[in-house]
C-alpha cells in the first residue's frame, strides 16, 4: 500500500461464493476510515466514479458511507483476495490525506 490509507479488508467467516452470468466470484466486505482532514473530500467524485464502473462491470454489489462519515464500505464480489487487494490498491484514496 502507499500513501497514507490503509483498508482493512476481510473475508467473512463463511465466504459466499456466487455465480452471476457465468463468472464464480467470492463476496468480500472492506472498510475504511476518514480523519477530519478536508483532503479526502476532493476524492468524492473520483470514487463515485469508480464504483459506477464496478458496479455496471458487476464487481460492486454495494457501497455506502459509515455512521457520522467516520469512513465507508464497499462489499465487492472478486475471484479471491488477491484480486480484492488488486482492486483496492487501485482505489482513489491510498493515496488522500485524511484516509486511513
């Protein structure tokens, strides 16, 4: 990782394993959490952005923010966790002020 985020990404206790139009995919859940820097605001559009293509290539099942915009939440269906940390490596905020 670089920058100064960090994701903390787990499989759940029983991966699900699905099947949607012929790709077999496993369901992960990762998170992250935002400081009050103004930083990460300005990687608002860039995410949203992203996650419209996840979502319309069906990797984004869902994505939304935490309580008191103490960070958020991606739930993401990917071959395995190697690619889970590929997509996430690739996300706008390793690299914002105020991600961790």
């Amino acid at each position: 990782m670089s920058g100064s985020a960090a994701w903390s990404a787990a499989a759940s206790a029983d991966p699900v394993v699905t099947s949607v139009r012929g790709r077999t995919s496993t369901t992960f859940r990762a998170a992250v959490s935002f400081t009050s820097a103004p930083e990460r605001l300005a990687v608002r559009p860039a995410r949203r952005e992203r996650l419209t293509v996840l979502h319309e290539k069906w990797i984004a099942r869902m994505a939304g923010p935490l309580a008191g915009d103490s960070g958020t939440v991606i739930v993401v269906d990917v071959p395995d966790r190697a690619a889970l940390d590929e997509l996430l490596t690739e996300a706008p905020h390793f690299s914002t002020k105020g991600v961790r």
